[in-house]
C-alpha cells in the first residue's frame, strides 16, 4: 500500500481532481493504490522521479485497452494515466509529418488528419479508445500492415521520460534519420517498461484516392487451394495491402460468410484499384466466390474487424473466459496456424476466431469458452506456433488467469541483452514491473 | 604448412591470428599491405590497423572476436569500405575483421518474400540474383554496385527510392550477430516478425558497427512493381523547384524518389562520364520517378506535370524509353564521383531538414559557400529533406581541407537549426562526432553510450566512433561517481 506521505508529496505537484483513489480495480489487473493523470511532461517526470527515488512501482496506462496484456502485478503503488495528455503538439502538413502527445486516442489522430487527406499509417483494434502511446509502447498492428508496415516504420521521433525523470529524445522530426543509435527502436513495443513515451513524431501518408476490400471465400475450405491462390496473388503484380486470412467463425461474424475468407484490401488511385479488382476475378480458383466491397461497405467489414477481439478496458469480465494471442511465424505458415488452431475447437470446447497474414506471418487467435479450456487451448495454440518454429504471446487474459500461464513464453538465448538494457535505463525497476518477457 | 601459407612475423598475435583464418592468405600484416584499409570512403583521417584478417564463417569471427577481447586487442568489421563519414577506419590500430570473403548468398524464399545473405554479399548482386524472377531488394545506395549489405546494416544505409520503400532497417528481418565477447546470437529467427523483447533488430540497424558484428542477414525481398515511370524537370528558380517536390506530395502521390540537383551539381554531372545533356543556365533539375500498378501510373505522371508548370517549369517531360531512364539514373548516380570533373577534391555532407525549409536552407548553405570562397553543389534526395551539400575544394591549398570541413559543419549546424538532423544515411563515424551536439544534449548522448555498455562493456570494437568525446563534466561526474562506489 502506498505510504500516505507519498501520497501528499505527490498533490504538491498536482491538483486535487488529478489525483484519485483507483477504486474501480480492473478485473485485467495492471493497477494501482492510486491514479494520477498528469497534464504535461513536466507532471509525468515528477511521478516519475518521486517514484523511483521512494521505492514505489508505476503502471501505465493509455486507454486501456491493452490491460490484459502481460502483467503480474494486480495493482502497482502508481497507477499513471495518460487520459489527459493529449493533442497535437505540431502538424506540418507540406512535410507530412506530425508531433502528438501520447495520451491521443488513434481515432481522434486520424479524423484531425483526415481533414489534411492524410493518414498514419496504421490499423490497430480498438482506434476509438487506444491512444498513440499504447498502441506505440505494445507494437500494435492489424491486417494492413502489409502494405501499411508497423510502427517501427511509422515512428520517426520520441520524447521519452525515463525512470528519473529526465527526457531523452530519440530519432527526430525528419524521415530520415542515422545520427546515433535508433533507440525509437528500443521504447516500441517496449510494454512501457524502459520509460514513458510522451511524444511521438510520425511520418504521415495520403489517404489513398480509391479503396476496396476484396473477399474471396473458400467454401471447400482446402487449405492447400488457399495457400496456392495466396502464392499466386503474392507472385503477382497487384499490391494488396491486406492478405489476411479469417477463419469460418471469424468471416461469419463479419461478413456472414461461414468459410475460410482471404481479406484482400486495395489503395490506390482509381484506375489501379479497379485494376486489381478485375485481376482477383481473374484469377480465381474454381469453387472460390468473390465479394467486391466498395469503400463504404468496406469500412463497415473494417470497423467490425477492429472491434472484434476483447477489449482490456471494460469494466467487468463476460460470461464465458476470453483470451487472445499473438503469432509470428514465417509468412505463409500463419496458414497452419489457422488450420491447427481450429482443431481445437472441439478438443477443448471452445469457439476460436482467428485471423493471420499471409503476406506479413502476424495471426492472432482468439479463444472463447470454459476458463479452463481456454488456458488449454491457449497452450496448444502456442504449441501449434512453436511446432512452425514461431512464437506466440497471450496478448489478452483477465489477471487472476495470467497468474496461471506463461504470457510471453520461452525467453530468447539472448534475453541478458534484455535484461541488461532494462537495467541500465530502469534500474530499479520502477516502470510496469513484470510486465515484460522473463519478468523484466 | 605450404611456405606461402605461412606468416612471416614475430608478433605473437598476428601468428595466433593467422592459425585462426588458416594461414597467410587470409590475413594481411606488413604495412605495404596494410595501407589500403587506413581510410573507408572518408578520406580525411587515416590510421594504419595492426592487421586484417579475413574470416570465412561466423565460428572463425567468433574465434577472431573471443581472441581479441581476451587480448585487449581493439577490432572492427569492414565490408566494401565504401563508407563515407569513416566508420571503418582504425582509429586506434584496430585488427581489422575484412567481411569481404563471406559472400554468400545462403538462401532465397521467394514465397516468403525473404533472402539470406552473408554480410559480405554486395547490395547490387541480390537484386541481380532475383530480377529473372520479378523480385528486388529495394534499398539503394548510390555504391549499390560495389557496397556490402553487411555495411549497410551498419549504416542503416539508404538510397534514391528510399522516399516509398524505407531504408535498410524497414527491409531487416533477421540477424546474426557475434558480440563483442564471441557469443553468437540470433536475433529475428527465420525472418519472422516482432519477437517477444526489445527491438534489437531495429538498435543493431545503423548501430555502425560499434554493438556486434553480423555475420547473417536476413532482409525482405519485393515484387518488382507492375509499372514505372520517371519524369524530368528543369527549373529557371531554386524555389519553383523546392515548392513542386511539396506540391507533389501535397497531391497525394507517394512517388518512389524525388531527386534535386542544383546548378552547380549539374555542370559537375554534364562534365564526368554520363552527361545527358541538361541545360547548364537552369537552377535545379528534378528527377521524380512514380511506380506500381501501371493501370494507375498515367494518371500519377499526368498529375506531377502539371504541378511542375504550375511552378514555372521550362521544361518537363516522361522518359521516352527505359534506356532514356537509365541514362538520367546513371547520370543522377554516380553525382558524387561526378564533382571530381569539376574540383580536384570533394566533402560530402549528409543534412536532414524539414522538406518545407529547403529554399531557406539552400540560401543559407549558399551563404556559406560565398563565406568560405568554396564552391558548394547541392545533390538530394528532396522528397524526404536528405541534402548531399558537396563542398568542394583543394587539398593542395594548404588550409583549405579545413576550411572544407568547416563549411560542411555549418552546412550540418543549419540543418540542425531548421529541426533537422546531421546524416540521413552516411552515418557519423569519425566525421561527425562533434556535430551530434547540434541535435543532442550531453545526457542524450550518454543514454545512448549507456546502451553501448550494454553490447560492448570494454569498447574494444570500433571505439571512439558515433560519439563526441566525453566533455568535461561528464568526465568529472563518472569520476565522482566512480569514487563514491569504490
């Protein structure tokens, strides 16, 4: 418990309504005794600061979304919530480039860019409620990654607050950029461990003039076609920006289509998107069926496809256990993952949605059932992405249920690099203790 | 041992080197040899290293690297030696690690979209190896011919089509990597995306040399695209020139590069060995090529000449074939080379701006220019704000290195100044150490040697690169620091 002169040394850099006793616990745990919501970086380098120098542990949090995600800590002494560090600190349109806050919720980023016809280049779930610093600090990506990239290639500037609360800045406001070490690198996916991202700079891209989502579903659900149409579609000259595969549960849920679905997604200019459209037909398998959505009904499947896996903000737990993990394997054996993931269907008892990217080997499974057999199942599953020599990371459970599995798996031969980067820059592992792989 | 197989030297290290690589072919000793490797493509500081060795595997590099650091002998790794701010020199009479003979290319998985290579397979040859089957690797520096993708790694290099593609580290997908004490380890295995931890990938990219050395590397292949097209401009005004390139972009198109020379550059082009024939009284010549799906190329190409006459353009028109392309590549190419036609001697600088401030940047270096009496021909890849200020001069005049080294830091301080950065894609090396105060404070600068410590806890591979000199008063607070521990 948080000593209560913490708690008054803290309310000398804050005012009273920025300071709260977290009562509401999140049943995804990754909490604290109390939360604060600083309003400018100089406020985050304070907690910060009088953190580590008190022995007191943070958590940090975004829009929560991804409070699921890693974790062995029920509540923290601090909980630091980004909420209300928001906005854009500089967006110059002529050089694409743009400065935000971390605490900016992505949706509200991508409606302000919008009215410039610009975009970031990413898909994450949940745009309405995750912020730029979460989906940053977790590595999150969707579908189009393949033709969009992740945010390693998104990201071209940070302003970090380290555990002692000075502010380092990595990269910079250009798109490119070789001076020093990359560390923009180090803080991405870093789960909030190394310090707190409090400004991104990203390069922005124009939306696209034309876009369509291409469905083509596989009735016969013969894997061995699907992978052929997929090699074909690679090998060609068409450029989807998506070539993600949905499992039968998955496509009906979104498309009302109950057979394995590829998502194609195309944009171009116009004439090029057509283009392509008219290729996909053109080279159908024989007993495959095509869906040509046009933008709208697009965004309608898209909308949909972000919102589908379970969210780490809400309040309380559903009925039935939910899990859902993350898989990387070599491109096109995501195919395999699919296949062998669905078998399980059965074996445990559970409803499965999953979805994987043949052209980027990200899948992502989501388990529903008994609480048991979806910590089963979610074994299996990484047995299923360890026997294609990938990896898997339960990237959803609710806290008590990731006390009982392993959220990040085997640790790398060369986990002492990890662990000795986190040393030197969170010695006394102030920030998001154990959230990370191998306890870091 | 075959006589010619044997090392004639009394150094114990350089015998012990020698049974490492298998004998006198594989190592090189005697100063008359050792000359060649005293400088990479930065010119200005030479320093003789003790020897070079050339490995054939990754276990022998690792026997190298073990040896090495149990000896307190100080090592770096060198590819083509084609770096151009001097990452690669021995500034403390290294043990050159040459990766030249590690050559391979191991493996192509065209499904996958990925290749394997050893860290001395050169840039162009991958891209050669896969054309036959519509594939490519797209990052292209300028020395592609000749330069190594384990060198690229280093240098995080990038290139003309950089503008869509990204730059090495968007297309590394796997390394190997023998730290400097002789582990081996694996980072990003079989290619496959986001593993579980810190990005180690991303910080090894660019790293130059100074956190490990790679002895594999696994990087992203590309289709080549359906169509492609490029289009020439000439420009009466500089600023005409700089506000098309933000009309481009502004319009939505992604082109695949978009590159600026101005008049200097091109008399220096005009005069070397692929001239075309570009007007020498125009002010800038842009070269911007689009490519992808050709159904939607037209319509792109349609679009930037208009925006090039809405900005006064005198002359603007699409290649007419690809022989016509190339030529204007080639030419735009070898622009660096091309400024030894014009000056006996040349500094290439490596500025990042904002793409917005180029006019005022182009005025800024040209009052350096005239400040310095050196003339200065600006070559760039200007969809992305990279500027190639070449400063050029005689090295005969005495002083007048100095003052060429002089002007290119300003040309760096401005860049800094307009929120800009001081090397796109050449790297710091030894050239630009001091100049990373222009963009980072000294705690900045120690977070990152923090990491160092991390991969390289005795700095005995390629130190005294990357970094300025500890000032003062860092110097002083370790010192207290170390004092208070013991």
């Amino acid at each position: 418990m948080i000593a209560a002169e913490s708690i008054s040394a803290l309310k000398t850099y804050f005012r009273e309504d920025q300071i709260g006793n977290n009562e509401a616990s999140s049943p995804f745990g990754n909490s604290g005794d109390m939360v604060v919501f600083p309003e400018t970086e100089g406020e985050i380098a304070a907690v910060l600061k009088h953190a580590d120098l008190n022995g007191l542990t943070i958590s940090i949090i975004g829009g929560g979304t991804k409070r699921g995600y890693g974790g062995l800590i029920e509540k923290a002494d601090i909980l630091l919530s980004l909420d209300k560090y928001t906005g854009i600190v500089e967006h110059t349109p002529g050089d694409m480039t743009l400065t935000v806050k971390s605490g900016t919720r992505f949706k509200d980023l991508q409606d302000y860019l919008a009215r410039y016809n610009q975009k970031i280049s990413l898909d994450p779930f949940w745009a309405e409620i995750a912020t730029i610093g979460g989906i940053i600090a977790a590595n999150e990506s969707g579908p189009k990654r393949l033709g969009y990239g992740s945010a390693r290639d998104a990201v071209i500037g940070l302003r970090t607050v380290y555990p002692d609360g000075k502010v380092i800045r990595s990269g910079g406001r250009v798109v490119k950029n070789v001076a020093g070490y990359d560390i923009n690198k180090l803080f991405i996916g870093s789960m909030g461990t190394l310090g707190v991202i409090s400004e991104i700079t990203l390069k922005l891209r124009p939306i696209p003039k034309c876009e369509s989502l291409v469905l083509v579903s596989f009735p016969t659900g013969n894997l061995e076609e699907i992978r052929a149409f997929a090699v074909k579609v690679l090998d060609s000259m068409i450029e989807p920006v998506s070539l993600e595969l949905l499992n039968p549960a998955l496509s009906d849920k979104l498309a009302g289509i109950n057979s394995y679905t590829l998502a194609l997604s195309f944009e171009d200019v116009e004439s090029s998107v057509r283009y392509q459209e008219d290729f996909v037909s053109n080279m159908l398998p024989g007993d495959a069926e095509l869906y040509i959505n046009p933008m709208e009904k697009a965004d309608l499947f898209w909308n949909r496809f972000y919102r589908h896996i379970p969210n780490g903000a809400a309040e309380e737990l559903p009925a039935q256990t939910e899990a859902s993990l993350k898989i990387g394997t070599v491109n096109l054996d995501s195919l395999q993952v699919l296949k062998e993931s669905e078998l399980l269907q059965d074996k445990f008892n559970v409803r499965i949605e999953s979805h994987g990217g043949l052209g980027h080997g990200l899948s992502q499974v989501t388990i529903r059932g008994a609480e048991q057999d979806v910590i089963d199942a979610a074994a299996n599953v990484r047995q299923v992405a360890e026997k294609a020599g990938g990896y898997a990371i339960i990237k959803h459970l609710p806290f008590e249920l990731r006390k009982r599995v392993d959220v990040w798996g085997n640790k790398p031969s060369y986990f002492f690099l990890l662990q000795g980067i986190k040393t030197k820059v969170d010695p006394n592992k102030t920030l998001n203790p154990n959230r990370f792989i191998g306890g870091i | 041992m075959r006589a010619k197989d044997r090392v004639k030297s009394k150094d114990k290290h350089i015998l012990n080197l020698a049974d490492i690589v298998g004998g006198a072919r594989s190592i090189l000793y005697l100063k008359v040899d050792l000359v060649a490797y005293d400088c990479d493509g930065f010119t200005i500081h030479k320093h003789l290293p003790k020897a070079v060795v050339f490995p054939k595997n990754t276990q022998e590099v690792a026997e190298i690297v073990k040896y090495c650091s149990a000896n307190n002998l100080p090592f770096l790794a060198r590819g083509a030696g084609t770096g151009l701010s001097g990452g690669a020199i021995p500034l403390n009479g290294e043990i050159i690690i040459s990766m030249v003979r590690m050559k391979k290319l191991i493996s192509v998985d065209l499904e996958n979209r990925r290749a394997v290579v050893e860290p001395g397979f050169v840039n162009l040859k991958l891209t050669n190896s896969i054309s036959d089957k519509g594939y490519y690797y797209a990052p292209d520096p300028s020395s592609q011919y000749c330069c190594t993708i384990g060198g690229n790694v280093a240098e995080n290099a990038g290139g003309a089509h950089c503008l869509k593609y990204g730059v090495t580290t968007n297309h590394i997908l796997g390394l190997e990597v023998v730290m400097p004490n002789g582990e081996i380890v694996e980072i990003g295995k079989d290619g496959i995306p986001d593993a579980p931890g810190y990005d180690l990938l991303g910080l090894f990219t660019g790293s130059e040399g100074t956190l490990g050395i790679v002895t594999k590397i696994t990087v992203r292949i590309l289709k080549n695209p359906e169509g492609k097209q490029t289009v020439l401009a000439y420009f009466d005004r500089v600023e005409d020139g700089s506000q098309a390139v933000s009309d481009i972009i502004s319009a939505g198109i992604v082109p695949a590069a978009l590159e600026m020379m101005d008049k200097t550059a091109i008399e220096g082009v005009e005069a070397a060995a692929f001239p075309v024939g570009h007007p020498k009284d125009i002010e800038a010549v842009l070269l911007i090529e689009v490519d992808g799906i050709a159904a939607g190329i037209e319509e792109q190409i349609d679009q930037i000449l208009e925006v090039c006459r809405k900005r006064d353009v005198r002359e603007v028109r699409a290649a007419g074939s690809e022989e016509e392309r190339a030529r204007w590549w080639a030419n735009r190419k070898t622009g660096f080379g091309a400024m030894g036609a014009i000056s006996p001697d040349y500094l290439v600088q490596d500025g990042v701006i904002p793409r917005s401030k180029l006019p005022e940047v182009l005025s800024r270096i040209n009052q350096i220019s005239s400040e310095s009496g050196l003339r200065i021909a600006n070559i760039f890849h200007a969809g992305d704000g990279n500027l190639h200020p070449l400063v050029l001069f005689d090295a005969r005049i005495p002083g007048e290195s100095e003052k060429a080294l002089e002007a290119g830091s300003q040309c760096l301080k401005v860049c800094a100044d307009v929120g800009g950065t001081i090397t796109g894609e050449h790297g710091v090396g030894i050239e630009k150490r001091e100049e990373m105060r222009f963009v980072f404070t000294e705690e900045e600068i120690a977070a990152q040697t923090d990491i160092r410590e991390v991969f390289n806890p005795h700095n005995l591979l390629n130190a005294g690169k990357l970094f300025p000199s500890p000032s003062r008063c860092v110097e002083i607070k370790k010192e207290m620091k170390a004092q208070a521990i013991s």
